[in-house]
C-alpha cells in the first residue's frame, strides 16, 4: 500500500465524520426551530404559521363564528372565539412539540408541529 | 509486488465496508428509524376530543390501526348517546324515552355498561349514580343557557331540583339479561352515564385492540388516558396532568409515567361550568347535595381500567380528602392526586414513588 492510498482513505474517513456529524447537527438544528402552529378547521389544513414570528388572524368560518389566533414570543394562543364554552380561550398557551388547542363548537384545532419535544405523549384534560 | 498489490486493494476495500457497517450500525442504535411515532386526532366521538399515537412503518399503516379504534369508538358512542337518535340503534336515550312504558331491546354492551355503573354505584356509596339524569338534566340546561347568555345565567330551581330528585332510583333500572332488555320502571327517572361511559367504553375498546394484536397505542379519549404497552423503545408513555389554573405558564402539574394497562383520569372544575353571580358552577353534581360540588380544583386517579379511573375520579371529586384518602388506601393499585383551590397538591400514599419519575 502506496502512502498516498492511505491518505485517501484518511481523508475519505474525515470526509465521511464530517458529514455524519454536519448531519445530526443540521437535523437538531432544525427540529429546534422550525415550531410551527398548525390550525385544522374540521380535519382540514386552514394555515401554518411559524411560531418564530408574530402573528395574529381572525379566523372566520362560513357561519360567523371565529377564533383568533395569537402567535407571540414562541407561544401560539387562542384569545377571543365565538364557542360558548371558552375553552379553548381558557386554555393555556401551547410551544411544545405535539401540544394542541382544541375548539369544540367550531371544530378547530392549534397544533404545534416540529420544535422542541416536551416528552409527553399525551395529557388529562 | 503482486502481493503489495493486491494489499493496496484489499486494505482500503476493507477498511470501506466496515466503515458502512458502523454506519449501519450506528443508525440502527441510535434511534428506531424504521418505525415512526403518529398522532391521529378527532373531535366526532363522545361530544370530545380523541387522541390516538402510535408507532408504525408508515402512516397508512397507522391509520389502520387507528381507524380500527375509532370505529369502535364511534360504536360505543351511538349505544352510550343520551342526546342524539341514531337509525337502527336503540341507545341509552332509547331506554330514556321509554321510562315507565316499555323494556328495550338493546346490545348487550349497553346492559354490560349499567351493570358495571350499578356496581360502581354501590362501591362509591351514591356518589357516581347514572340514574341521576332527571337531576343533571336540570343542571346542563342552565349550563348551556347560562354559557350561551351570561345574562341569563341562574341556577335550577331548588323544588325543581328535589322533585328531580325523587326519581334517581338506581334499583328501579330493570335489567333482563335473558332477553337483552332494559326497562326504567319509573317514568320520570332517566340514565346519564357522563361518569362512567367515557372510561368504560375507553377500556372495552382497548381490550378489543389488545385482541386484535395492537401495540404500543396510547389512547385519550376526553381526558380519559390508557395504553396498550410502552413506548416503541421500551420506555413507558409519559402524561402530563392538566394544571386547573388555566392562566398558568405551566400547562401541567405533574408528569407521570403509566404502564401497560394503566389509566389516567382527571375530574374538576375548569373545563365545563358557568357562572351565576360571578359564582362558578361546575358539571360534576354531588347526589348528596343536588349541587355542584367544589371541594377540589382537580382530582386525578391511575389506576388499571379505565371504567373504574373514570368513576372513581367522579366520586373523590365529591368526597373529602380525608374521605378520598381513605376510598384510595382501601384498594390495591388505586392512586390519587387532589389539587386544592390554592393550587396545593395532596398525594396518595404511593403515588409519587410509582408514578412521578425525574
């Protein structure tokens, strides 16, 4: 085995750690960050908002009832609705990975995809 | 030269291939890349909420299995309805319908369902009786007026509330196994079973699941939490407890650890009420009293079936603490946590040790 030979395996090995690692660090990187609100109006995709950035919308539905929908410092709230029950307004705000708010009466869902895990799988209500 | 050679190729060839294996390997221990975790969410069963995860190759997969629960789910819901009619099923508000003219032929999970509740009801002293629904149905109709129409918002009227309660006579539900009928002898009475069929049905459903060769599921229904084994890598489903002060930073107040079979419910005061004269009043009724009863933020109960976690939650929730404590110290595999108004937490004895891990 020539030196050079060696060399081109060294460098092959470097190349290849430097890769796997770019790898786990890019993934990390991006679960970390990419948070974003996902809101369902009866099982159907409405919108995505990153929770990066502030936001506010008043989502209407075809019937007049609405929900508004903050998003502030990384979290995602309900603030006002039209539901009799509040709930959803009373629920506290969510960030986490997996974390939901839930409006009944107007059948419309927050959910947190991506971002940071809380480790829960799931919750008493 | 020839053996150099050959060396020069065998060396780096080697070197390359066990480099691909570490990475193989290296990826296989380092995380389940095969199977996936899902969520599948609805809002069409048991007027709430239904979480299912799971842990599949890829999501059509998951859908089969979730869809497996749900149309159990969506079974149990029609027979256990007491608001709503549905064609070709006699449910509980069938039997409702015919209090006091004639026994119904129903499906035998219904009459399973009240002989459990019946049971329930006995080993609670009263406080979880579905034959309460003369008296709740007082209560949820001012709750919904009171919700719709702050202004409107007033309590039940107190004779009315007594009248109602002369006709919760558990012992006049007659039960004829032979030929799967249910008849309410008295015709003002009527069945509610808001506070066990939720957590009787959530355990049935798993049962079947079991059956069918599911694993790994966690299934919330409402609040209502079980599952059918750990986590895919072995560690168990980790749950939070909902924090009653809703205004909070902390959504929850305690995390707890479950295992294979165990449930958890949580009954209180801060997801359905309304407020009279800036009073809250809450869904959970004491019989005892005929009124809300508000000794507790939250009760939360783990224990392994769910029918039993959701009635006993009901009851501790109408119970003192002192009472509760010793309802949960009697029994074997039966935990509770009371969070009081002031946001202070009581446990049962073994609680923290089984079920809080750091």
């Amino acid at each position: 085995m020539k030196k050079n030979d060696m060399v081109l395996i060294a460098i092959i090995l470097a190349v290849t750690a430097v890769c796997l690692l770019g790898m786990r660090i890019w993934q990390k990187n991006n679960t970390k960050g990419n948070a974003t609100a996902v809101v369902t109006i009866d099982g159907n995709v409405y919108g995505e908002y990153p929770l990066s950035e502030d936001y506010e919308e008043r989502i209407e539905l075809p019937d007049g009832s609405y929900n508004v929908l903050i998003i502030k410092d990384g979290f995602a709230k309900v603030s006002e609705a039209s539901c009799p029950d509040q709930i959803c307004v009373h629920h506290n705000h969510v960030k986490y990975s997996g974390e939901s708010i839930v409006c009944l009466p107007n059948k419309l869902v927050v959910t947190v995809q991506g971002g940071e895990d809380n480790g829960i799988d799931g919750s008493t209500y | 030269m020839k053996i150099g050679k050959n060396f020069s190729v065998i060396v780096p060839g080697l070197l390359f291939a066990a480099l691909i294996a570490g990475i193989i390997i290296y990826r296989s221990v380092s995380g389940p890349s095969t199977l996936n975790r899902y969520t599948a969410t609805f809002l069409d069963v048991f007027d709430t909420r239904t979480e299912i995860v799971g842990f599949a190759k890829s999501k059509d997969e998951f859908a089969k299995d979730a869809q497996l629960i749900k149309d159990e789910l969506i079974r149990y819901n029609k027979l256990y309805d007491i608001y709503n009619d549905y064609q070709g099923v006699n449910n509980i508000k069938t039997i409702n319908d015919n209090a006091g003219i004639k026994p119904v032929k129903v499906d035998p999970d219904i009459i399973s369902l009240i002989e459990f509740s019946i049971d329930t009801y006995y080993e609670t002293d009263g406080a979880v009786n579905i034959a309460l629904g003369s008296v709740l149905s007082l209560w949820h109709k001012e709750r919904m007026i009171g919700m719709d129409e702050p202004d409107r918002a007033k309590l039940p009227d107190a004779d009315k509330l007594k009248e109602a309660a002369l006709h919760t006579d558990i012992t006049n539900i007659v039960i004829d196994k032979e030929n799967s009928t249910v008849y309410l002898a008295d015709p003002d009475m009527s069945l509610d079973v808001g506070s066990t069929g939720k957590g009787y049905a959530v355990q049935r459903v798993l049962e079947y699941a079991r059956e069918k060769g599911l694993n790994n599921i966690l299934l919330s229904l409402g609040g209502n939490i079980s599952c059918i084994g750990t986590r895919i890598d072995g560690t168990c489903f980790r749950l939070g407890i909902q924090n009653p002060d809703m205004d909070s930073e902390e959504q929850y107040v305690e995390m707890v650890d479950i295992n294979d079979g165990e449930c958890v419910v949580s009954s209180g005061d801060y997801q359905r009420y309304y407020y009279v004269d800036g009073v809250r009043y809450c869904h959970i009724i004491d019989p005892m009293t005929l009124y809300p009863a508000d000794g507790f933020a939250s009760v939360s109960v783990i224990t392994d079936d769910s029918g039993l976690a959701d009635s006993y939650s009901t009851a501790l929730y109408t119970m003192t603490y002192e009472e509760g404590l010793e309802f949960v110290e009697k029994r074997d595999n039966v935990e509770a946590m009371w969070i009081m108004h002031d946001g202070t937490k009581k446990y049962s004895e073994g609680f923290i040790e089984k079920y809080v891990k750091k």
